[in-house]
C-alpha cells in the first residue's frame, strides 16, 4: 500500500476577509473531493484571510497512480486564477 499526503500553500490576493477566502477555498476542496474522491481539508491559516494550506491524503496499490492523482489535483489548483500556489510538498509513506 502506498500513501501520498500532499500539502498546497495558497495565497488568495482577493480574500478581505474570512467569508471571501472560504468562498475561494471550498470550490477548490469540493472540486478535488468530487473529482477524485479522496480525503481533503484546509489544514493550516483557517483563520487567516490571505493564506490557506489544502491537504489531501491519496492511498493506492500502486506508487504511480498515486503520483498520477497528485499531478492532476496539483493541475487543478494551478489553474484556478483566484490563487497564487506558494508551495506544494509531497510526502510518501509505505507500508
């Protein structure tokens, strides 16, 4: 079993206060929820109006679905012209 957590750093530039951000940032967790149908949060800066961090957990039997998963979630959110993506780490586990 392979587990791919990946952590998405946003700066949302619009957001003036937390009912703006939440605005810009649930369409983002719905749309990689629906998509592909796997675990996802805003887990840091819930309070903060210009910063978030996505966390998605991705679990396969295989390595390279879950590299091909973590590739189009990341597509996703780059193409949102609402954010600006500051940084995106993936971290492995295999068990």
């Amino acid at each position: 079993m392979h587990v791919l957590a990946i952590r998405i750093d946003l700066h949302l530039p619009e957001a003036r206060s937390l009912k703006a951000k939440r605005s810009v940032v649930r369409p983002i967790v719905d749309g990689i929820r629906a998509r592909h149908r796997i675990s996802v949060a805003e887990v840091d800066h819930q309070e903060t109006w210009q910063l978030s961090a996505i966390g998605a957990a991705v679990v396969s039997g295989s390595a390279a679905t879950c590299t091909s998963v973590a590739d189009e979630i990341e597509r996703f959110v780059w193409s949102r012209p609402d954010v600006e993506v500051l940084g995106i780490e993936r971290t492995w586990m295999e068990l």
